[in-house]
C-alpha cells in the first residue's frame, strides 16, 4: 500500500448501489427485494476509502436525501486534507446538517478505511482489538408465507447458521413461531417485532415466546413509544427487551436506562464507528446488554461493524449473506462468526 507523502485533498464521490435479496425480505414496515443503498468512495492521494450509507424510511432517509446530504456536504467542502480528523469531520457534518446518520455513516467509514490503508492495518488493530473473540452471528428469516417461512427455515438450518432472529409484526405471529420452531427445535431463537404490537400485544405475545424458548424482542413497541409503555412492557415481559429503533444515538440510553433490558446498535443510526462506540460503552455505563445490527447491505457496511463485534454481547450481521450477491469481499460467514481479513483499514475489496 503506497503512503501518502504531502497532504492532499479529501475528495468524495459518491453513486446509487442497488443491491437485491435471494427471497423478498419482509419485515413489519414491509416487504421487498430490492434495498438501494448508496456507495461512498473517498479519494485521499492514490488511496480510495469505501463507505456504505443505508438508508431506512422508518429513520426518515432514503437513497435521494442521502444523495443530496452528500452533494451539499461535498459543496460545503467540510472533509479538508487530513483523513485522521475524524472526530472533528464528524463534527463539521453535524453542524453542516442535523440527523441523516446514514449519509455520515457513509463518510466516516470511507475516512476510517483509508486510514487503515494509510497505516497498512486492519481497523480492528487500530481499535485495539486484536485477539478478542466476537460473538455468534444470527440470521434472519424475515416476514413471509408459512410455507417460504418453512423453506426458508429449513435453508438457514441446512447453511449451518446457530442462531436465527425471526421477524414478527402480522396477525399470524404466533404460526411464524410454531414453524420455524417445528423445523429448529432447539436452536437459539431472538425475535424482532419492529415496533409492530401495542405494550398489552407485547406482554401477550412475551409470554407465548417464552413457552417457546426465545431469548429476547428486540422493538416490540413503536419507535416513539411513551417511557411508561416501555415501562409497563419490561414489568410484565417474562423475557428481556431490546431497544432498536428507539435508540439511536448514545444520548438515547440514559433515557431507556431503566425501561430496557438492551440495545441495538446500527451504524446507519449512529452515524459511523465512533457514535457506535459511545453508544456501546454508554450503554454498558447503564449495565445495558447490547447487540449490534445491520440493515440490508453490502460486505462494506457488515464488515465495518465486525470489526468492533467483539464488544457486544449479540451479533446481527447478517445484512449481506440475505442477498442474491454481494458487489463487494470483505467479512466472511464461518462457522457461526464474521472472520475479518487481514487487508487494511475495513478490508473490503470489490468482487470480480
Ligand atoms: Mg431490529
């Protein structure tokens, strides 16, 4: 890897990467094979940083704000010369603009790539995380028929996943369970609601779910759920609650401190690496568990997250291995874990 010698300009670009599963996906919001997300390319000398921006409605984002975040943010010209000030990038882009995480996501991973790439590292080094183990990945089987829920529980049970998260939120929940359990009977189940049930529906549906040895439900009440429904969901759930949608940012936890059981974090909703580590060790201040998530995408965005999964409890990689095919390498599937390359910065490469 070629160093830099003087200081050059950042320069973002940016395109549309269309990406699309092997079975439609469905989750309570909807259902659908194709995800459009929105590919990040920094160019600092001859090295290029690659970042992923996925954006979700129920955030309030889509493909063309992230677009236009980009476009403003390349206008404002905030990157400047040195790809190691992150923290202070960071800092330009939410003065600049407020929310859209996504879009800064997208940013901050291109800039941390190209600082591995700078210092010839993988980003899991420079974090200090060598040697650490990760935990256990799931796989999710999304909304569907019960007879594709049977096929496609059958699937991940013949790929060898160890863990499934088994999406709920339809007037048949407890049939989704019933299947998937009748075809994988005792291995470890999560379930996520994504806000779909009412605090009373949750409680229900809790108990049902312990009978059938899952481990927790992640979002079972929507995203701007009053505190007091949080409240009376966690004192009347046999099973512990995570908190997904509702929590985004690392000044989101002390507010679900004592209503939750856990969090979820995404780095579309932190806004890249460094939020997700607040965040994380914000939420262990609180005693939280946590686990982090990924939205449909590629090996960029999955791999960015492998690389700080050993500091969770909960591993939810499974945003790339749902599609038909993946544009880029990086973090691979084996034997129930995420196993980072040795290539620099988030040791991603595209696919021949
Ligand atoms: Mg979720």
């Amino acid at each position: 890897m070629s160093k830099v010698e003087t200081k050059s300009k950042l320069k973002l670009s940016f395109e549309i990467l269309k990406l699309r599963t092997k079975h439609p996906f469905g989750i309570s919001y909807g259902s659908s094979s194709d995800s459009i997300n929105v590919l990040v390319r920094l160019q600092y000398g001859d090295i290029e940083g690659l970042g992923e921006c996925s954006p979700a409605s129920y955030h309030m984002e889509s493909p063309s704000t992230v677009m236009a975040v980009l476009d403003d943010l390349s206008k404002k010209d905030i990157l400047g010369d040195d790809p190691f000030a992150i923290q202070e990038i960071c800092k330009r882009m939410d003065k600049a603009i407020a929310g859209n995480y996504s879009a800064k996501a997208g940013i901050e991973l291109a800039l941390q790539d190209i600082c591995g790439k700078i210092v010839d590292k993988p980003l899991y080094q420079l974090l200090g995380l060598s040697g650490m183990p990760a935990p256990i990945t799931d796989f999710t089987i999304g909304i569907d028929s019960l007879e594709m829920l049977e096929r496609k529980t059958k699937e991940a049970i013949d790929d060898g996943f160890k863990v499934l998260k088994v999406k709920q939120g339809t007037s048949y929940d407890r049939q989704i369970i019933e299947t998937v359990r009748k075809f994988a009977p005792d291995i470890p189940l999560r379930v996520d609601a994504n806000g779909a049930w009412s605090p009373k529906q949750a409680v229900e549906m809790s108990k049902f779910l312990a009978e059938h040895n899952v481990q927790f439900i992640e979002q079972p009440i929507p995203k701007y759920a009053h505190l007091d429904e949080w409240r009376f969901v966690r004192e009347n759930c046999p099973l512990p609650i995570f908190a997904d949608e509702s929590c985004c940012r690392a000044t989101d936890v002390a507010r679900l401190a004592n209503v939750v059981d856990g969090v979820v974090v995404k780095l579309a909703k932190t806004g890249g690496l460094s939020e997700a580590l607040r965040l994380i060790h914000c939420a262990r201040a609180h005693n939280l568990k946590v686990m982090i998530g990924c939205m449909i995408e590629s090996s960029i965005g999955i791999s960015a997250a492998a690389h700080i999964a050993p500091l969770v409890d909960y591993l939810d990689l499974d945003g790339a291995m749902l599609l038909a095919e993946d544009p880029f390498d990086g973090a691979v599937y084996k034997d129930g874990y995420m196993a980072l390359t040795d290539r620099p910065g988030l040791g991603v490469i595209p696919r021949k």
